[in-house]
C-alpha cells in the first residue's frame, strides 16, 4: 500500500501529519506531506485510510499495490 497526496487539492488542514505522523509531516507552509516514498508500514494501513477519509478536500490517494 501506498500513500499520495495531490497538491493541487491540499489545503493544509494538518489532519494528515496529525492523525498519522508516522507517514506524513508538514512542509515549510504547513501543507501535508508524504514521508519517504509513500510506502506504508505494515501495521499502518488503517491510519492511512484514517487520515484519507478525515482530509476535507480528498487529497490524499490511498493506493493499493497488487
């Protein structure tokens, strides 16, 4: 699984870094950012799809490798 956000949609609520720090941070201007590659940990997959359902503007793409 992998995490992405789309910039043009982010609008900087912070509810990412703050609802999984361990897969996003904030940039310089406060917007969400994806750590690494976007590859979630195991044992982090319901905080991924926590933090895409709780981001008002739909930003993030959760993505599910086959």
């Amino acid at each position: 699984m992998k995490v992405r956000i789309d910039p043009e949609r982010c609008q900087g609520h912070g509810r990412c870094y703050d609802l999984a720090p361990g897969l996003f941070v904030d940039d310089e201007e406060g917007y969400g950012t994806v750590l690494g590659d976007g590859a979630v940990p195991p044992g982090k997959e319901r905080d991924a799809r926590r933090a895409a359902a709780n981001c008002p503007e739909r930003a993030i793409d959760v993505l599910e490798e086959a």
